[in-house]
C-alpha cells in the first residue's frame, strides 16, 4: 500500500474475531504458498487468542494482521508467518498500516475531546462553583490559614505532604510515667515530658492538591486543542496529546475525591485537634477559639487584637 499515511482509505478496523467472520471475503483457513500478497488492510490485537489463518500454522495469537492477497482472498496472520510467506513486502505494508492505524485512532482520539468540549466545559464549570466546589475549597482554605497562622499552616501543610495524619499532645508526665521510665532506663535522664496521640485529622491529603489550577490548566487545554493540527504535530507531541486526552476523566475523578476530602478536612472535630498544634499556651489558647461553622460551611475565629 502506498500514499501518505493519513490515507485510511484501505485501513480496516478489527476489534474481535467476529469481525474477521463477517467480511466477504475473509476465509479461517487459507494455504498461501502460491499467493502474492496485495495489502495488509489492517492490524489488529484481540482480548483473546485466535488461530492463525494460514493451513500450515494454526497458531493461536492475539496479535496479527488481516491480509488480501492479490487473487482477492482474505485472512489473518500472524507477524511471523507473514514475514515468512511474504518476505519484506509483508513487513514494509505491516509497519505502514501499523503506523495508520496509531496515526488514525490518536487523530479520533483528539477530535473525540473536541466533540465533548462543551460538555466537559460544563463539568469544570460546575465543579469550581457548586457548593462544596473548588473555589468554596479555595476561598475557605485561604481562610483557614488566616485563622490559624502561618506557623501552624505550615505544620499542617508538612503533615500532608508526608502523609502523617495524627495529632499529638506534649503534656507533663505523671509520677507514675516517671516511676517507670526510670525502671527501664536507670542510667537515662529523668523524663519530663510525654507525647500522646490526641486524634487524627481527616481529609489532609486535600491540602496536597490544588483543584482550581489543575481545573483551570484543564480548561486552557481544551482551548488549545481546539485550535490543533494533529496530523501536522511531529509522533511524540501528538502522542502527549493523546495520552492528556486518556487522562481527563481521572483527572475528574481525582478533583471529585479532593473536594471529597476538603468537606472531611472542614469540620468541628479536626478543629479540636489544632490547639496541640500551638508552641505555647498563648497559642494554644487562641487555636481553642477557631471554630467550624456547618451551617455556614465557613471558619469562624476570634478577631486577632
């Protein structure tokens, strides 16, 4: 087959065994030693084996190509029984049509995105301005920080990055405590302080992601795309593409399991937590006052003086 390789006029589409059956002039079993082969029409890879259709093989493989042979005969093959019988036409016409076949499914991919553009504008839409959305996450998150300091933010923020969910509390330790440490550790200092788990904090990987700029960055790409020529992007940016095409929807997934986790982080019971958080009791006393809103789905503190 010769032409420019965004000529799919010849190329095929075989998604299953079922496909090969129903066309005219497909034959299962077929002895090529005398044929010349015409074209490769298509490549294809099946969920599950099939037998090779050349009598003298009959290997089942889930890989191979469907091949006309110049008597108007057709069949599937197998890459090596092709190159076999015949010889580098086979493998010149395979890798052609290979490359056609990519080429053609990275072009539908692309123009499948295009076509659902206004739909999936309308899912970033909903998902930066419902309630509960990105921006409430983003507005509300700013306003955390504002009431708990950036000291505390900061700690907060660590803890997320290193996956570390529980609160501890630093106290005096009680007679008993000291009693026995020194049993264990007799030649060891004296202890003065323990920590102790005071609780975990829900929904903290939230503050690992940032839902209003990946939603924004996705809704720039699909502007940019567009305005795309993807037969004239050279195979690896056209690939990068199409592999950001295949990602949106758990790109999607990921934004509806942070704002999950934004509603978890938002509550009365991690608020309890944060007064552990404070380097001394001045600070601890004012994280106390931080309180969470559910009716008002907003953070409430004490005007700073």
């Amino acid at each position: 087959m010769t032409g420019a390789l965004d000529d799919f006029s010849l190329l095929v589409s075989i998604k299953t065994p079922e496909d090969l059956l129903q066309r005219p002039l497909y034959q299962s079993l077929l002895d090529l030693q005398k044929s010349k082969l015409a074209e490769v029409l298509a490549p294809y890879h099946f969920d599950r084996p099939h037998p090779c259709g050349i009598s003298s093989c009959r290997t089942p493989h889930q890989s191979g190509y469907l091949v006309i042979t110049e008597d108007q005969k057709e069949t599937n093959i197998g890459q090596i029984c092709g190159k076999k019988i015949f010889g580098d036409d086979f493998v010149i016409k395979a890798n052609l049509q290979d490359q056609r076949a990519r080429l053609k499914h990275q072009l539908e991919t692309l123009q499948q995105v295009r076509d659902r553009t206004p739909e999936l504008m309308e899912r970033i839409a909903s998902l930066l301005y419902r309630d509960l959305g990105a921006k409430w996450a983003e507005m509300t998150l700013k306003a955390f920080r504002e009431a708990v300091g950036q000291a505390v933010f900061s700690q907060i923020r660590d803890k997320a990055r290193r996956g570390e969910v529980s609160i501890e509390k630093v106290r005096p330790a009680t007679a008993d405590e000291r009693a026995l440490h020194r049993q264990s550790n007799p030649s060891g200092r004296p202890l003065q302080f323990v920590s102790e788990k005071i609780g975990d904090l829900a929904g903290l990987s939230f503050l690992n992601a940032h839902p209003t700029s990946i939603l924004t960055s996705l809704k720039d790409k699909l502007f940019e795309l567009g305005a795309l020529d993807g037969k004239a992007l050279a195979a690896g940016p056209r690939k990068a593409w199409v592999d950001w095409a295949g990602s949106i929807e758990l790109t999607f997934d990921g934004i509806e399991s942070n704002l999950t986790d934004a509603v978890r982080f938002f509550s009365q019971q991690n608020f309890q937590l944060l007064s552990a958080l404070g380097k001394d009791q001045k600070e601890q006393d004012r994280l106390a006052q931080v309180r969470w809103s559910d009716s008002e789905r907003r953070v409430i503190a004490r005007t700073a003086r």
